[in-house]
C-alpha cells in the first residue's frame, strides 16, 4: 500500500486492496434586499459563509451558486447572486476553475482516535464496502481519508477537495473537516453525512440512535434490571450524545435516575473496553447491567470481566452495539443492536451520486433513516436475587 504523499498527483492514503490510498441545503427564505446589508456590513464581509449567513444557506450551497449554477434553485441563485452583488464578495476564480473539472473520484473521511488498533473500525469495514461497490458501479473511484485527529492530515484532505481532485465527499465523522481558517464546506462539492451528522445543512443517511438505545435498555428492564452501567464514546461526539439520551431517557421513565448509572469512559475501541472492565471488576459495588455503545468496547468488557473471575450473563449482562460480525462469534455471542451497515452504505452512495448529478432534494429527502434490530444473543439475563 501506498503511504502519505505530499503532492496531489499522488495518491493520498490507502486501506485495504479495494481503496485508493490516500452541503448541500438549498433552503428558501426571504430575498435579500439593499436595505439588510449596511456600508459597514459590506466592508466586513469578505468570506463565502458570511454571504451564506445573509442569505439563510450554507457555503457550499453558495459556492455551487457561483460554480454550478444549474445545479441551484433559481430563486436561491437569485438571492445569494444579489448578496454577492451587495457584499463586493469576489470568488476564487482559480478554485472555481478546478472544479469545473470532474475526477470522477469520491473522498470518504473518517477520523480513527489514533495510529492504534486498527485504520478502521470492524464497524465502518462491510459498510465501506458497500460505499465502494455502490460508487464503482456508477463509475467512481473511491480515496479514503483518514484524519487519525491529525491536523496535518485535516489540511491536507481540505486541500485535496479545494484541488478539484473529487467530485463528492461522504462525511464519516461528527464535525466539518477545517484547515487555517477554511471549512472544507467552502469547496462546494456535494456532501453526505454517514451515520453521524457533520453538520446540520448535509444529508444525512443513518438510524435512529435515541431509539436503537432505548430499545437496550427496555430490554434490560423486562429481565429486572435496577442496577445499571453505561460504556460511553467522547463526550463531543454525536454518536454518544444521541445513545445516551435515549438510554437514560428509558431508565428515567422506569424511575431510575441518570446519576444512578455507572458511567465508563470509552472511545469505541476494544482497548477502552478493557480498561472499563478493570474498573467493574474492582467495584465491589458493580452494577448487573452494562450498555456499551460500540460491539469492540463490550467485547474488550466482557474479556476483562470473565479473566476477573465472574461469569456473562450470570453475574453481569452485557449488550454492545454495531452488530459487528465478531460479535456473533463470542462465547456467549454477544447480544447488540444490529446496524443494517450495508443499506446505510449503499443509501450515502446512491444519495451522493443523486447530487453529484445535480439533483435537487427535496426537504423530506435529505435525511434517509433505517431501522436498527436488537439482536438476542447469550450474554443477557436476569439479575442475580
């Protein structure tokens, strides 16, 4: 595989054999007149998001305006042309230039915690497959970026997308990738979130976090559960915020509290798994009960929990999330919710391609939700009386 290159005519970053190493909101609102924009207003206003602020859209939906203007709403191209008129806002004629060009190419951007475990989760590998399989049959190519929280790397995935090098990015992280002061919404490429918002105004093709969570914890209810533990991710990330939400929210209707639950700091890994389960092990005060939203942290759980000594489910129920293909293999499989990895993959793809072809979407069509399943496994029970 082919490492980091520092040139565009390189490739960018690799995984696997099958990838090449290496916003769209068009939302009305009212016309923009002389009157809004004040002399000092139209001094301070030099960027593509202040236009975009004036107007009421996001910055790729402005920058498409000016780049591709056929592929906009004639009554936003007309308000977002007479805002630029009003500001003095002047384009980057050599970026639009670039991007006149297509590459034919798709960027996927992920963020992994570090150069640990792995360049990608168990969870993100069958859906990336589906993502590729989906683009090469419309006739893409696929380059994974993999940020690992580098900026060095964020810089250079803005950079590549800035360069005109692809004609799309589907976003797998919970943020809009930035670069010395430049969003890489500014490039005006159609976008797509993947399981987690990246910013409000992107499609978005995921589940239903808060209900997926919920489901778990009636689960763990209905077997008798009152004593309850929860394996969080990053407190700034969407996925945790929307999964501890619904869990607690279901607890507290059953009349137990949020600060009754033990929380477990993670980050999705398998190596923060193994260090929660230490610490349950050592409480002689553990709960019966243990959420862990991703399939990677409960299974490093459980390892630690059964080398301490007690047994799955008998002294501890265990529930992950993801529905990862190792989880079936746990003795006992682990009971998950299960993601439909390979639609979710398939939807950002067809989603993408709709937009990199200038369709427009409808609002109903720009957030595409599948169903989750919560899959019974081996390692829930009832609490020992």
């Amino acid at each position: 595989m082919q490492s980091f290159a520092s040139s565009f005519d390189k490739p960018f970053f690799c995984v696997q054999e099958k990838f090449m190493s290496i916003d769209d909101s068009t939302g009305a609102g009212d016309a923009v007149k002389s009157a809004d924009v004040q002399p000092a207003a139209r001094r301070r206003v030099t960027k593509i998001e202040d236009v975009a602020a004036l107007v009421g859209v996001s910055a790729s939906t402005v920058s498409r305006a000016l780049a591709r203007p056929e592929r906009v709403l004639p009554e936003t191209r007309a308000r977002i042309l007479e805002a630029v008129r009003l500001t003095g806002y002047t384009p980057n004629p050599a970026a639009r230039t670039l991007r006149a060009a297509r590459s034919m190419n798709v960027l996927v951007v992920l963020s992994s915690p570090s150069h640990g475990e792995s360049m990608v989760s168990a969870f993100f590998n069958e859906l990336l497959m589906a993502v590729d399989l989906t683009l090469s049959d419309a006739g893409y190519g696929v380059l994974l970026g993999n940020l690992y929280q580098s900026a060095e790397r964020e810089e250079r995935v803005v950079n590549l997308v800035a360069a005109g090098q692809v004609d799309g990015v589907l976003l797998m992280l919970s943020r809009m990738p930035k670069a010395s002061g430049r969003s890489l919404a500014e490039s005006g490429v159609p976008m797509v979130s993947v399981t987690t918002p990246a910013a409000p105004d992107l499609p978005l093709v995921a589940i239903n976090e808060e209900a997926a969570a919920a489901a778990v914890a009636r689960h763990l209810l209905a077997l008798g559960h009152r004593r309850f533990g929860y394996l969080g991710g990053p407190a700034n990330h969407a996925i945790e915020q929307h999964r501890c939400a619904g869990f607690m929210a279901t607890l507290a209707e059953a009349g137990i509290s949020a600060d009754s639950v033990v929380r477990y700091p993670g980050d999705f890994r398998v190596s923060s798994g193994r260090r929660a389960g230490q610490a349950f092990v050592a409480d002689p005060a553990r709960p019966s009960a243990v959420f862990a939203i991703s399939d990677e942290m409960a299974i490093g759980f459980m390892k630690e929990v059964r080398q301490g000594g007690l047994s799955v489910p008998a002294d501890l129920s265990l529930v992950g999330f993801d529905g990862i293909p190792f989880a079936e293999f746990c003795e006992p499989p682990l009971t998950t919710v299960r993601q439909p990895r390979e639609l979710i993959g398939r939807g950002a793809a067809e989603l993408l391609v709709a937009l990199m072809q200038g369709t427009e979407l409808a609002a109903e069509q720009r957030s595409v939700r599948f169903e989750a399943e919560l899959w019974l496994g081996g390692t829930t029970a009832p609490p020992r009386t």
